[in-house]
C-alpha cells in the first residue's frame, strides 16, 4: 500500500505539472508530438540512469568472482538489458498489485506459499512468478505487502509473523513455504529469530544480503541502516545459528545488480545457491530461478504428502476349478 500510494501521488503530480507545461506550449503554437516524446525519454531516460547508478555501485564494490563465472560482452549486455527492462516495468507492476495479485480463497490446504518482497516494493514483484508458478499447477500462493518500507526490519517481522497466522488459521495448515526477494530474506530471518521456525516449513531467499550491501548507504530509513555492513542489528542477526533441521535456501547471482558485495547473499548453514548473469531485480522475471524456485517448493509438498493407499487386491468370492 504505501509504495503504491507513493507512486500514484509521484506519477499524478509529475505528471499533471507536465501536462499543464505542454498544454500552455500548445496554446502559443507549440508542437504536441516533442511534448510527447519528451515523456517518453523522461520516463525512460531516468530508469535508466537508475540502472546505471546500480550497476556502477555494486560493480566498485563487487565480489571477487572465480573465473568461471565471469561473462563476456553478449551476456552482459543481455544482465543489462533485463535488469533494465523490470526495472522499467516495475512501476506499473508495484501500482496496480492490488488488482494484478491477490490471495487465494479461504481452502484446505497442507503447505500454502507465502511471497515475501523486498524494501521499497510490494508484492507486486511477484506478478510474473506468481504467473510462472499458477501455469504450473502450483496452488496456495500468498503474498506479503508490509510496511511502511522504512520501518525497522523487526517491525515488519511481525506483520509476517500475523501473516503466516492468518495463512494457518484460512489454510489450516500448521506451516508455510516462504520465497523471500531482498530484504524480505532479512525479514524472515528476523521473524525466526523471535518467533522460532516452528511455522516455516521450507525457506528460498532470492537475491538476499544475508550481510548487508554497500547500496544500502545510499538510501536513508531504519530498514536501510540495518542492512549496512558491519552494523550491529546484521551482526546480531547473524549471531543466531539457523535451524539445522529448517531447509534454507539462498538463491543468489554473481552479478546481482544491488547486494555488493555479491558473496554477502552466502549464508553458513544455508545450501547457497548461485548464478550468473542476472541482475537483482530480474532475478524475479528469470525462467532459471523460476525452475528452482518451483522445484524447491514441489519438493517439500511432496515430502510432507500422505502415502497414497495401496490398491486393494481383488479376490475372488470362491475359488475355481
């Protein structure tokens, strides 16, 4: 909600100040075709240098990658191209979640899903995954919008501890799969760490920094400030071992475009799970995290699945000669 509020209020007022500007230009002979244009290069032009702002940090302070996972010139101008691209589709997504995806009717069901976005976002991230996994017979997927989106990471640990509550008591399920992107890893791991994992039945953080990022001191809020390296509350957090018997996956890229050092996504008692060439925010538009991110789920349903009833054997009512 806030990030949608935030958007439209951007978009309504930028937008009706342009208007007014071409309009009065219009009036005194002024041509409508460059007035459109011009929106069009403004919209596009500052997602852009948003992009490249991204990639610059997170290239200074990159971790050192082994060669095989280095990439040539095609495929970094396709990691680019991607990033690029969410990044502006993004907007639309983030302003009309409410409409794009919504949480299933009230069911039985014995592991619902729960999408868990990251900071500055709302789960209208998860529009194209969410797609990706109903096409595939995936059923029970919910979805996390918390905030404000600066607020402490332990505040919005406890709207998802209320959501996972709400999940138990529609689903009537005694845990949940939780997919996490960014920050909301962190807000899960904060949720464990009060609550315990009693609730959690599986766990994949995409694109996580389980150690915090350098970008994060480019951008103000509490939630930011916990996410800087070497600060107390990350330091904490890591403190406090993981559940050995809790399956935690940490799904992260070489060249993620906003967790930098890159390596700050590994996780000691995680099963780390790394790609290349794609970006942070592509990593919820990528046909490869898809597969693992449904397999992992597909996984754990069908482990925690009742056996199914062996076939009766016919016998006959008397025996034959």
């Amino acid at each position: 909600m806030w990030t949608a509020i935030s958007l439209w209020l951007t978009t309504l007022g930028l937008g009706a100040a342009y208007v007014a500007f071409a309009v009065r230009a219009v009036m005194h002979g002024g041509r409508l075709a460059p007035w459109i244009a011009g929106a069009v290069a403004l919209y596009f032009g500052s997602i852009l240098v948003l992009c490249i702002s991204y990639f610059t940090i997170s290239w200074i302070w990159r971790a050192r990658r082994p060669r095989d996972v280095r990439i040539g010139a095609r495929a970094t101008l396709r990691l680019w191209w991607d990033e690029y691209a969410t990044l502006a589709g993004s907007p639309l997504r983030l302003m009309l979640y409410g409409l794009l995806i919504r949480d299933p009717d009230r069911e039985r069901l014995q592991m619902p899903v729960l999408l868990v976005h990251g900071v500055l976002c709302n789960a209208g991230v998860w529009v194209r995954l969410k797609r990706h996994l109903g096409r595939n017979g995936v059923r029970g997927l919910f979805s996390l919008s918390y905030g404000p989106p600066l607020a402490s990471i332990e505040r919005l640990a406890d709207q998802l501890g209320r959501k996972i509550e709400s999940m138990c008591a529609a689903t009537g399920a005694q845990r949940v799969i939780v997919v996490a992107h960014s920050m909301g890893g962190l807000v899960a791991r904060a949720y464990m760490r009060r609550y315990g994992s009693a609730r959690i039945a599986r766990i994949i953080t995409i694109g996580t920094p389980h150690h915090g990022s350098m970008m994060a001191w480019f951008l103000p809020g509490a939630s930011l400030a916990q996410m800087r390296p070497g600060n107390g509350w990350l330091a904490a957090l890591n403190g406090a071992r993981l559940d050995p018997a809790l399956r935690f996956v940490s799904l992260w890229s070489w060249h993620d475009s906003m967790v930098a050092p890159q390596t700050s996504s590994e996780l000691p008692g995680a099963v780390d799970v790394a790609i290349v060439g794609v970006g942070h925010n592509a990593l919820l538009g990528d046909a490869g995290v898809f597969a693992l991110v449904q397999k992992e789920i597909e996984d754990e349903r069908r482990a925690v699945a009742p056996p199914a009833p062996a076939a009766a054997t016919a016998r006959p009512d008397r025996c034959s000669v």
